[in-house]
C-alpha cells in the first residue's frame, strides 16, 4: 500500500532539509530510500535496523519517520523552548508555576536535599591549576558590577566603624596617637567630620578621624566630647570649604585646641 507522507513546516536541523523537501515534491514512501539514502542511513545507524528488506520498506522505517515528523520540535506554550522529545518537553513543564506540580517540585527538592546531605562541592579543597577559574582574572568593568559582596550602603554606625578600624587601624594611621593633641591612648574613639550618611568608597577615611576617647577617666574636656559638643550646623560652618581630609584635620584641630587650652 502506497503511503504518503504529511509533513510539518517548522522542523529543524538535519530531517527537516529532507523530510520538507518529500512534502514539496510530494514523493512517496517507496520512493525515499532511493532518493533520500541519508535518511535511510540516519535509521539504520540510531536503530540498528534495515529500513528496506527485500526490496520492501519496513514498518519499522515508517513508524520512525512519523515519530521524527510528530514529535520533532515540540514547543513549550508556556515560555516558549523548543525540545526533542516528548519527554523533555514533560519533565521541562513539571518546574513551571502551576498549580498540579507543586506537590512534585516540593517533594522533588526534599528529596534532592536528603541525597546532598553531607556531601562536599565539587570544587571543595581543589586549589592552583585543579581549578576551574586558575590564571583568569575578573575585568575592571566587571569588578565595578560585581562590587564588595559585604559593603552596604545603609549600614549601622558600629558596622562602618567596624570596618574602618579593620582596614584603616589606629596605629597606621595615627600611630595611636589622638590625631588632635597627640596624647597617647591604645584605644582611640573613631569619629566623623560630618554626621553624614553618604560613604566614601574610594577614600573611606576621608569622613573620619582618631580622637581621645569620649569616657576617659578623669578627664571631662577630651577632644572627642569638645568636638561632639557642636551640632551639625556649626560642624558644617567650620568644615565649609575643606575638600581634603587633611585640610578638614587642620580646622578641626586649631578649634579644639583652642578650647582645650
């Protein structure tokens, strides 16, 4: 019995150059293997069997053909991919946000978890040439978008000071030393210039200073309370103008001393 073959407009890759090209011509199943032999040999190579046997196309050769023709680019209508097989197509359906597979993505992760458990990262202790990202280096474009992973723009008073006095310790920078009168003290009071919520990523501590601490004993005009005793506004009065911290430093230290002494 002579067979025609009906074929989609949308297949892809290499049966779509042929299987559209019988359609076109309208040539039947007896006459493929003479003028298609690369799809015979596509058959015979994933199935391991003959697609002619005396002189006669097999059934098998047919039901392949209408299975590359039926299944062969199956869209998801949800987002779209295109797949293979009918069963990519179901296992890629089964993570969207539908209401009949939430039960199995739950159960699903659960069980993915209890399987991981206690097992290390692929990568873990492989170091040098064992791993993947050895003698590549982040641009400086992409260093700009990835940014410090642990800075924060609205971060608490004592997590900047915290930071500040781990990159930018005392004793490099002052020498512990108070930065106003140069009173000796292991244990300095970080303070700002301006109660400013804006931070200085290029130069951090350029917004603050070491001073004498604000609860040493018997001792109640340190620098630190003198300068804490004036509001922003006359803050801002006295720093009007100063770009550099060192011209900031200057100011601040000729007021202070002046009321110390």
């Amino acid at each position: 019995m002579i067979r025609k073959i009906l074929i989609k407009s949308n297949i892809n890759l290499f049966i779509e150059n042929h299987l559209l090209e019988l359609f076109k011509m309208k040539i039947l199943i007896t006459e493929v293997p003479e003028k298609h032999p690369k799809l015979v040999l596509m058959f015979e190579r994933t199935t391991g069997k003959h697609a002619v046997y005396h002189n006669k196309i097999t059934k098998q050769f047919i039901h392949w053909l209408r299975h590359e023709i039926k299944y062969k680019n199956l869209i998801c209508n949800i987002c779209g991919k295109k797949f293979d097989s009918k069963k990519g197509l179901i296992s890629h359906r089964r993570w969207h946000d539908l209401p009949e597979y939430k039960e199995y993505q739950e159960n699903y992760k659960k069980k993915m978890i209890d399987v991981n458990k206690g097992e290390n990262h692929w990568n873990y202790g492989k170091r040098g040439e064992g791993t993947p990202m050895y003698g590549k280096h982040h641009t400086d474009e992409a260093k700009k978008k990835i940014g410090n992973g642990t800075f924060k723009e609205n971060a608490s008073i004592d997590s900047k000071h915290e930071w500040i006095r781990k990159y930018f310790p005392q004793k490099e920078i002052c020498d512990d030393k108070c930065e106003i009168c140069g009173e000796f003290n292991s244990n300095l009071d970080l303070a700002r210039f301006l109660h400013i919520d804006v931070r200085n990523i290029e130069n951090p501590m350029i917004d603050y200073l070491y001073l004498c601490p604000r609860k040493a004993k018997n001792s109640k005009n340190t620098c630190h309370r003198i300068y804490d005793k004036l509001s922003d506004e006359q803050k801002k009065e006295l720093l009007a103008g100063a770009i550099t911290r060192e011209e900031k430093l200057k100011r601040v230290r000729e007021f202070v001393l002046k009321i110390k002494n």
